[in-house]
C-alpha cells in the first residue's frame, strides 16, 4: 500500500477550478467492480480526472465536496491518501481510484 501512495502523490495534480477539469459536463454512465452510476456536471468532470491522474484535496474548488457526493451518493470508489508537508508541518491529500471505474455503454 506504501508504494501505491507514493505513486499517487508522484501524479497527482492540483486542481485550482472547473477549466482545469476535463469539460464533460453531460450525463453519463459509469461502472466499476462493485456498482453502476450515471453523473453528470462537475461530479463527471471530476470523475474523468480522478480516472486520468490522482487529484490533490486543497483546492479553492473545495474537491472535497464533490469527492463525499460521488462517494455517498453514487459509491464512486476513491480513496484518500494523507501525507505531512516536511516543510510547514500540515497535512494535505490525494484522491485517486481505488478500482477501475469505465464509462457504461447504454
């Protein structure tokens, strides 16, 4: 698990507002190993991402929001990993896929 956290953080990418999100904002289905959901606007748009590279937490786009929708709402697998600034001391984040998740052909 310790390797797969470092590999996160090495791709993850910050994330400051929409226009650095993948513009698609339609409706669309996805699935994953453990369940099916159609998402549409910014909780797509943040999908797409997390499925290309792992996305930073600190944002003023505050992902979180959006992270707790697709994972109570739709079961959307993604996992939190949490790692300490050497240089300031606080904490900050890194969302990624914690299984495959691919667009569901209707």
């Amino acid at each position: 698990m310790e390797q797969w956290k470092d590999l996160a953080l090495q791709k993850a990418v910050h994330v400051d507002n929409r226009s650095q999100l993948p513009p698609t904002k339609a409706p669309a289905a996805y699935k994953w190993p453990s369940g099916t959901s159609t998402l549409k606007g910014t909780e797509r748009m943040l999908l797409e991402q997390l499925r290309k590279r792992p996305v930073f937490c600190a944002s003023r786009m505050q992902l979180s929001t959006y992270v707790s929708r697709l994972r109570d709402n739709h079961g959307v697998p993604i996992h939190t990993f949490s790692y300490r600034n050497k240089d300031t001391g606080g904490q900050f984040g890194v969302y990624c896929l914690a299984d495959r998740v691919t667009p569901e052909h209707v």
